[in-house]
C-alpha cells in the first residue's frame, strides 16, 4: 500500500489531506496576483501600469515556485515519515 496513511495513535487510520491549506494559500496568492497584473497591463495604459503589472507577476512567480518547493518538501517528509531508516 504505498499511499497508505499511517496509524493515528488510536489504532484507526488518518486520513491524508490531498492538499494541504498552506499549499492552496499559495495557489490563492499566485492565481490572485497573476489576473491582477493581466488587469492591470489591460485595463491602464502607459508605463506605471507596465511596471505595476510585471511586480504582480514578479509575486505570482514567486508564489508559485514558493508552491513547487513546498510541495518537493512535504513529499520529502511523507518519505521520511514511511521511511524512519533509510
């Protein structure tokens, strides 16, 4: 049973949140920050709004490659946590 959650203390099994709130935080954060800047470079005109719209996207990027590490580091933990020795 590899995806297999393990026992709670009390004998029963847990059951594995298929995504974590810190993750869908991170979600929210880059999806909010990327169509902001979309309106923005839409919606303005001139190079204020040019600038604006590339730190939003700057923060998007950043959130979501924020995700892709959070996400490498929690797979690590699962690992470590079915695998104590090795």
């Amino acid at each position: 049973m590899p995806d297999a959650p393990a026992p709670a203390p009390g004998g029963e099994r847990r059951r594995r949140d298929p995504m974590p709130p810190e993750n869908r935080f991170a979600i929210v954060v880059g999806a909010l920050a990327l169509v902001a800047g979309i309106v923005v470079l839409a919606a303005a005109g001139g190079s204020g709004a040019t600038i604006a719209a590339a730190m939003l996207f700057g923060i998007a990027g950043i959130a979501f490659v924020s995700l892709v590490f959070l996400i490498v580091g929690q797979s690590e933990e699962t690992d470590r946590r079915r695998h104590p020795r090795g």
